[in-house]
C-alpha cells in the first residue's frame, strides 16, 4: 500500500527526546526550544521566533497581535484550513472570503481591494502548497489601507517569494509542524515576528498574559498578570523533535523535490494532451514541495481517480471544502465578489502521496496508477 502520509523521521528524534527529558526541563521554552528559535531567526533572517503548540495556535497569536474588535473584517481565502478562520472569529472578527486563483489555489490578489470595507483590518495570505500568495501586490493593497497583513505559512517552511523567504513578508507569520507538514513536532508551529516592536506583547499573549519572558531576561524583578493571553509554549519534548528534523533540513527538502519533480516530468504528456492540469509555479517564486496536486476534469472524474487508485493500494485525498459553504462559514463570514474558481477548482484538485522518505517504486507505482486511469 502506498499511503497519503507518512510523518518525517530521520532518526535522531528519539535520542534528542530523550535528551530532553534528561536535561529535567520538559516544560516550555526549555534548551531544545532555544535552539530551535535561534536557528528558524538565523534561517528566515527575522528577530524573532517564537514555538507554538500548533499552526493553529500560532494563528491564534497573530489575530490577538491584530488587535481586533467585534466586527472588524478579515479578509482571506474560502479555500483554506479553517484553522485560518479560527483564529479570527474567536477574536469576534467577520470574515470576508474572496475568490482564489485557479492556477495556484491562492488568494486572488486583485479581488481583494473590492473587498475592503471601512471595517477592514487584516488580509490573511494563505501560502497554498508552499506556493507563494502575490505578496507585492497584496502588502501594497495593506499599505494604502492601513490593514495588517498576516502569512498563514503552515505549508511554506523554506519557501520564498522574489528572494524573500515566506513568513518574513507580512506582520505577523505563521507556520505548522503538524505531522502532514514538511518538518514536524507531532504538534506544533511557530509565529515568525519581522517587527521587533511586537516582541513584547508577542510574549504575553504567549505566556498566559504574563511578562515572564522579559522576566526570565532579566528586564523586570518580578512578573505579573498583563493581559489576557493563553499557553501557547510547547513542550521541550516536542520541540527536541523539531530540532532533528532542522538538523536534517536539506536532506528532507532534497528528498520531497525529488519525489515532486518526478511526478511533475512523469505527467507531463498526460498534461500536455490536456487530460489532467499540474501545478502552477509562478515566476519567481521558489516552493519547498510541500505537495504534488494535479486536476482532473471534475468532480466524477476526480472521484472516479480515486477510487481506481484505492483499488490499487494507493491513498491519494482531496481538500478543503471551500469554507464560506461551510456551516461555520456561513455563520461567521460571507462571499465577497463571484465564485469563480473557489468551488469548481477544489472540486477538480487530487493530492497524491508525498512524505519524506517515499521509494522511488511507490513513487512509480503512482505514476503508472495515474497514467494507465487515463489511457
Ligand atoms: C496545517 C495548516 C494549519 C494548521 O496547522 P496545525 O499545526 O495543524 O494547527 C493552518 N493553515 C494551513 C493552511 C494549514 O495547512
């Protein structure tokens, strides 16, 4: 069986955990998270890196750095993990979808000025597939609004976007180390800040609304109750995972492109007479093959794909269901402008199986599973 994901491992995990639990400080920001925030500021060249418990909950950080009001707007993508929208309804925000693009799944960057309101605050920019969203565009939209942007980057760890690398565009940026992401810590995530000046209130917000980090740095005698805030640190155990997985960086990333670059030379012809569609890389962007999607004609035939590869012991899935024509999402949000491309795109989009680590015979296996489905 070839199946969907397999967590990445590369073996030195079990002995840094242990190590962790040696070093007797298995609670938040203990040495494996240090290092760990210290490598990820040197690597994407940013001040400062905070771990999180997942992309989710540094989403959550970044929609209390927004500083929101109920009612304020968010504007972001329907087709999106609806940890995205989490983040900002809790924050009593109203969401604001707008249509993709179909080439790259991402925000539509010019349906997105039509979209701003009075109430208008963030433009969220979901990297699709470590895809970069069009960046210069959507900060210069921010910049003339004076709305904040944040990157919802769990899919782009290593990706860039015209040299800068994704998570260090907008205010405030976020990416996962779930396990169906490129490096992982089980569960995880951390909040990339550029801007130093949210360091402070970064930190509260992390630790339970205290000022114990600065407390810890030696800045203040004693700490206190600041603001509200929640736990976001995970634990030094996890965050020893992370770090054999940095370690192991290029190697993971190497591995992933080639298992991507096969699969995109392999279909080629199947794309070339038009019966599938493959990703799009727009100029200058550069991805981190996060994920192998191709297109099928529509849903019948998507679903049909599927299936003949299930009965070829191959597990290739499909997501998200657009989020404005979800329960949640009619609730909490509205469509703005036409869905062009949002529902009809999703509906065509297959991922195919891609996880560090997979042989280059699965690899084969899925090829000619898809190749022989449409001949
Ligand atoms: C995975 C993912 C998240 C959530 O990350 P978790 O670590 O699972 O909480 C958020 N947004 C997108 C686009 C994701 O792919």
């Amino acid at each position: 069986m070839v199946n969907f994901n397999i967590r990445p491992f590369v073996g030195t995990e079990t002995e840094y955990m242990a190590e962790a639990c040696r070093n007797g400080k298995i609670c938040g920001d203990g040495p494996f998270t240090k290092r760990c925030q210290e490598w990820m500021n040197s690597f994407f060249r940013v001040p400062a890196t905070y771990l999180t418990t997942s992309g989710t909950a540094a989403l959550e950080m970044a929609a209390l750095l927004c500083d929101l009001k109920p009612g304020d707007e968010v504007i972001l993508p329907s087709y999106t993990f609806c940890s995205t929208a989490d983040a900002f309804v809790q924050r009593g925000a109203s969401l604001v979808f707008t249509d993709i693009r179909p080439d790259t799944m991402n925000i539509d960057e010019t349906r997105i000025e039509e979209a701003i309101t009075d109430k208008t605050r963030v433009i969220v920019a979901v990297h699709y597939a470590g895809v970069a969203c069009e960046m210069d565009t959507i900060c210069a939209i921010a910049a003339r609004h004076g709305l904040k942007v944040v990157e919802d980057a769990a899919q782009a760890f290593g990706s860039s976007y015209r040299g800068r690398m994704l998570g260090t565009i907008g205010d405030f940026n976020c990416l996962s180390f779930h396990e169906t992401k490129n490096l992982s810590m089980g569960e995880g995530g951390a909040i990339l800040l550029p801007d130093l000046a949210y360091r402070d209130q970064a930190e509260i917000y992390r630790e339970k609304g205290t000022d114990r980090s600065r407390f810890y740095r030696g800045q203040i005698d004693k700490y206190t109750w600041q603001d509200y805030g929640s736990s976001y640190l995970p634990s030094d155990i996890n965050a020893a995972y992370l770090w054999a997985q940095l370690e192991q960086y290029d190697r993971i990333y190497e591995d992933r492109m080639q298992t991507w670059k096969a699969y995109d030379e392999a279909l080629r012809p199947l794309a070339a007479e038009g019966r599938i569609e493959q990703p799009c890389i727009p100029e200058g962007c550069e991805h981190n093959a996060h994920m192998y999607y191709i297109k099928a004609a529509d849903l019948a035939e998507r679903t049909a794909l599927i299936d003949y590869l299930k009965s070829r012991d191959i597990m290739a899935v499909f997501h998200y269901i657009p989020l404005h024509s979800a329960p949640a999402g009619r609730k909490y949000g509205r469509f703005d402008g036409e869905d062009r491309y949002t529902t009809k795109e999703s509906e065509r989009l297959l991922r195919l199986p891609l996880y560090y680590g997979l042989s280059v015979e699965d690899r084969r296996k899925v090829i000619d599973a898809v190749t022989a489905f449409y001949r």
